[in-house]
C-alpha cells in the first residue's frame, strides 16, 4: 500500500513540473498585438544602408579624431582617424544604423 502512495506522489511531483514548465515556455513569446515597433530614418541615409554620415559621427563617438571616409562598398562602409595610439581604421556593416564590423 505505501507503495502505490510512493509511487503516485512522484507522479504527482512530476506532473507539477511538467506544468510550470509549460506555463514558463508559454510565456515567453513577445508578441503584443496592437504595439509595434516604429521605425524612424531621422534623416541618416537611405533607408537600407549605413549612410557615410552617421558612419563618421559613430567613428567620432567611438573616440576617433579626424574622421573620414575611406571606403564604401555594398557590403561595409570603412572610417579612417586617428586614435590614441596614431592612425586608426574602423569597420561598419553597409547595413541600417551602421552595425559595427572591426575596429
């Protein structure tokens, strides 16, 4: 007889664990219907690339002095300046918001 209770008090401790692990994976989804995200250009590019501009002015906040362009493809914009230590070059995803590569 103790036997079956030992045997369904474990089924039963599993079946508590099984819940709330369920209710945690539930519950981790982000969506929120009737929020979204809003997107601004605030005047950076093109939309779909890393304008040179904001290229410069994060090289510049990243603490680069004498920024400037030294070479833009389709894939990354590259910034030249100077550092603490003398020249320096940064690497920038032709992407929006210039994602940074390489410094």
């Amino acid at each position: 007889m103790t036997n079956l209770f030992a045997k369904a008090g474990i089924a039963a401790i599993i079946a508590l664990g099984a819940i709330s692990a369920t209710a945690v994976t539930a519950s981790a989804n982000d969506f929120h219907p009737g929020i979204q995200e809003a997107r601004y250009d605030h005047g950076h590019g093109r939309g779909r690339m890393c304008s040179p501009r904001l290229a410069v002015e994060k090289a510049r906040d990243m603490g680069l002095r004498r920024a400037r362009i030294d070479n833009v493809t389709p894939r990354r914009v590259v910034v030249e300046g100077f550092g603490r230590r003398g020249p320096d070059r940064v690497v920038f995803a032709n992407a929006p918001g210039c994602p940074l590569i390489r410094r």
